[in-house]
C-alpha cells in the first residue's frame, strides 16, 4: 500500500468520496513547465520575502521546482511531520475541507492551472495547495493552527445561502477553466455568484470563520507592519500576489478579530492584509473569534444562530447526548431557566438522530418533530407521566420508550402550547453546545442526502477533459522534446534553434519559448 494509499484508507466514509487518484501520468510536459516557472519566480523572489521556514518546509515537504509534486513522494515527507495528502478536484465542500484539515490532511487539488493563468488562479490547483500550504506546515506551531483553525470552520453554523454560493463559486471556477466556455457562458455563471451572494440575509458563522482563514492562512503576513513577511498559502503560491502585496498599494493592518468582518473578493489581488505579530498571535485571535460562536456559547445564542441558519445543525445537551435536526423555534419561560437559557422548549424538524462523541445510536432516524425541552425534572422511560419543570413548563403523556412520546400536552405560565400529540422527547438542564452540521458527519449521506450538492455531471469533467484537448499536436510535441533535452542535459544549439522558430506558429504560447530560452542560457 502506497503512502498515499494508506492515508485513504484512514479516512472515513464521509470523507473518502471527495477523494480522487493524483494520476501522474496525465500531467502533460507543459503542465511540468508550468510547474517549473511557477516555483522558479516564487523561490526566486520568496527567498527573502516569506517566512524563514518556507524554502526549509519546501525540502520537508517533498516539493520540489523540476516537476510537479508526487502525493506519495509528499505523504512519506508529511508523516514525519504528523500530517499527511489525499488528491481532490476543484473546490470541495467547505465542511469536508475543514474536516480533513482539523484532522491533519492536506485536501490538494489534483489539477494544476493553465499557463493562461499561471501568475494568478481563483481555483484550487496543486501549485496553490501543494507549495503554498505544505511549506510553512514544517513550522510545528503554524501546523497546530491550521488544524486548530479547521475545527472551528467544522463546529462553525452555516446558512442554507452559504451552500447557494459555494455552488455559485464551484460553477464559475469550472466555466473559467474550460476552454471552450463561451463569453455568454461565463457571464452567466458570474451573475449566478452575483444572486448567489445577494441572497445573504445575514453573515452566517461559517463565513467569518472562513474570511479569519482567509486573511490568515491563505492571505496572512507575519512581523512588523513595515516589513512583514509572507506566510499566506494564497500568496506563496501566486507570482502575481507575491509580488504585489508587500507593495504601498497594499494596506498592512494589524491583526485582529475584526478580520473576521472584512469580506474578500477571490477574483482580485487584495487591497488590504492583515499582519501578525507571530504565529502565538493567530492563536489569540482564533480563541477570542471561537468564544463567539454558538458551540463554544450554546443556550439561546446557540439556539437563535441555527434556528436563523435553517440548516442541519445539532445541539448538546448536558448529558453528552447529541441532537440532530433543523432547529425551527423557542418557546421562551417566565424566566431564566439555566445561565445563558431562558428558552423552555426547542422545536426541531426531522430527520431526527441521536448521536453521543460524535457517533450515532445506529437507531433510524425520528422523522417528525421533535421537542428539546429544558429545565431540572425527570421523565420516565415508560408509562403515564406529569411532570412539572424548573422552567415553569408542564408536560403530561404516555412515554412509550426510547424518548418517544405520545398524547403529549404542554402548558406555559398557564398557556396551552401547540405541540405535536406524538413527538421525540428530550430533557437537558441547560445546553452546553450548538454546533454546525450533523454530530456524526457519517450520517449525511445516508439521512440528510449529499453533503453537498457534488455530482458529476456539473460540468467539471467535460472542461477537464475539454483542457487536455486543447493543446495543439504539435505543440504537445515541442513541449515534450523540450523537456526530454531539459532531462537529458543534451541540448544541442541547433535543435533549439529549431524549436524556437516552430515555436512561433503558436504565438499565444510564450512559456515554450521561455523554456527555450532558458535552455539557451544554460548552453551558454
């Protein structure tokens, strides 16, 4: 079993089917080069301009400038340093990219840009995820905070609009690598995102937790304000990006929480950055942006952020016990209930699925409403049962095992409460956490549908496929001779003379004249 093999199949379920072989043999001679001029302008100019340990993490990592990176050659390189790759295309869903991060995975996007976009890429390729991440990983504490940073984009509430845009941000990225897309093509996947975006009734908490990743592992400086260095995988693995932000054209600002606020346009090189003092300092800013979220807070807050999400998402309760489902409303007590709890009872929609650590009962799922109700009190498992609870509520029904419940009857302050006569009942004292997305993420598939809306068929392959054919012949094999005497170190002056002068049937192509060009200089 091949390194990278063995790190698949550590994977769970949820997670193995975004994964896709790196099929090595596919990469076109002109995709190396693309590789090769890519790393030979960033090392060049990054040598004193990035943190001091990316040229070192380059080695530790396995990448090197000749040729585009093997996932197992990187894999034997990361397992020394507690993380490991799997291959992926394109964006993937934002809670599987978490995920695996909070685990110590690297998600590299198997495709690498074309030369037409070789100074700047809004879509994930291996030049961005390969040297732009995995580099600055050989910094130990940097690493403790990209995982630290996954799990709170994982536990962080998404809205059901957040899910509209990444469709919208996949779509466009897709239509802008394809060859063959036409002007009124890309124009409507751009006003697609356009709507997408404009839907947003509020910022969600998977949005702030995605600009604070944003503005620090992918666009983050680190040191002083007036001469910061790079550690942002965004700009480490963009000639354009790398050049221009550490210009006066670039606002330098602190870092605070308030990155979290500041929205980010990915189509653009960025007008502002955000510097750290150190990496001890993304720490700070992490704990602080983490104490506002509704899993570290739970009670109404918790309660107000999913029911306002209209997602999937799960509560805690006090006895480790996890809830899943579509919070749809409180009902408010008298008076407080527990510290940071005045809700007396939480209407959910199905599926329903009970879960303890992460990990469900294996019951099927309760399809119908189901009621979270607070307060100190008891129900029985069975039987006839009325109870009163410290929140002021009074229930009466028919236990009939397993929390469901049946003719139930509710009463608030004297007022009867319209409530489902068969429901899931649960009691908790006070509730501890709301977190995003189901608590075991093993269940998405099966109960909830998709993750993510992910299928083939959105026209991924089509332009993948529609890319590898757009390279002329004969331009394939200038390409592939010119890497063959590059390899060889026999390049004859005449040959390249030669090759020179065919190149100039494809005038659009200029990195195969700089390949020979280069060449030249080397015979020189």
């Amino acid at each position: 079993m091949t390194p990278t093999e063995l790190t698949i199949s550590r994977l769970p379920a949820h997670l193995r089917r975004y994964v896709v072989s790196q099929d090595y043999a596919a990469y076109t001679p002109r995709d190396h080069a693309v590789w090769r001029h890519i790393m030979g302008k960033l090392r060049g100019h990054l040598a004193e301009r990035a943190h001091p340990v990316y040229l070192e993490g380059l080695a530790a990592t396995g990448i090197d400038a000749e040729a585009i990176p093997s996932l197992d050659e990187m894999n034997a390189q990361l397992s020394r340093l507690g993380w490991s790759a799997v291959g992926v295309r394109g964006f993937i869903p934002p809670a599987v990219f978490t995920e695996l991060q909070s685990m110590g995975v690297l998600a590299i996007a198997a495709d690498i840009r074309t030369h037409e976009h070789i100074e700047y890429t809004p879509a994930p390729d291996i030049v961005h995820e390969s040297a732009g991440h995995a580099p600055i990983i050989a910094n130990r504490r940097y690493a403790e905070y990209l995982k630290a940073c996954g799990m709170v984009g994982f536990k962080s509430i998404a809205s059901v609009e957040d899910q509209a845009v990444f469709e919208a941000i996949r779509n466009l990225s897709v239509v802008k690598e394809d060859p063959n897309a036409s002007a009124d093509e890309v124009a409507h996947a751009e006003a697609r995102l356009d709507a997408a975006s404009a839907s947003r009734r509020y910022v969600s908490e998977s949005t702030r937790a995605a600009r604070l990743y944003w503005w620090t592992a992918e666009y983050g400086l680190v040191g002083s304000l007036d001469q910061p260095r790079i550690y942002g995988a965004g700009i480490l693995s963009s000639i354009g990006e790398a050049v221009h932000c550490l210009t006066p054209a670039v606002r330098k600002l602190p870092l605070t929480v308030a990155c979290a606020d500041a929205d980010y346009d990915i189509t653009r090189m960025q007008p502002q950055l955000f510097v750290a003092r150190d990496f001890e300092h993304l720490f700070e800013v992490l704990a602080e942006f983490e104490s506002t979220l509704a899993w570290k807070r739970g009670g109404d807050f918790g309660l107000e952020v999913a029911r306002e999400a209209r997602t999937v998402n799960h509560l805690v309760l006090a006895d480790g016990r996890e809830v899943t489902g579509r919070v749809r409303e409180s009902v408010v007590a008298p008076g407080p209930v527990a510290p940071g709890l005045t809700s007396a009872l939480v209407r959910m929609e199905g599926p329903i699925i009970v879960s303890r650590g992460g990990k469900s009962d294996g019951a099927r799922p309760w399809n119908g409403e189901a009621l979270v109700v607070f307060g100190a009190g008891s129900l029985p498992e069975r039987g006839a049962f009325k109870v009163s609870l410290s929140s002021g509520l009074e229930l009466e029904g028919f236990a009939a095992g397993g929390g469901e419940v049946l003719a139930l009857r509710a009463r608030l302050g004297g007022k009867v409460l319209q409530v489902p006569a068969v429901t899931k009942l649960f009691l908790t004292p006070h509730l501890p956490s709301v977190a995003g997305g189901p608590a075991d993420p093993e269940t998405w598939d099966r109960w909830f549908g998709e993750l993510e809306a992910f299928a083939a068929g959105d026209g991924e392959e089509q332009a993948r496929a529609r890319k590898s054919m757009a390279l002329h012949p004969s331009l394939a094999a200038l390409y592939r001779e010119v890497r063959t005497l590059r390899e060889s170190g026999k390049a004859r002056p005449e040959r390249l003379s030669q090759i020179a002068a065919a190149a100039t049937d494809f005038q659009d192509d200029w990195l195969l004249r700089t390949e020979v060009d280069e060449l030249r200089a080397a015979r020189a």
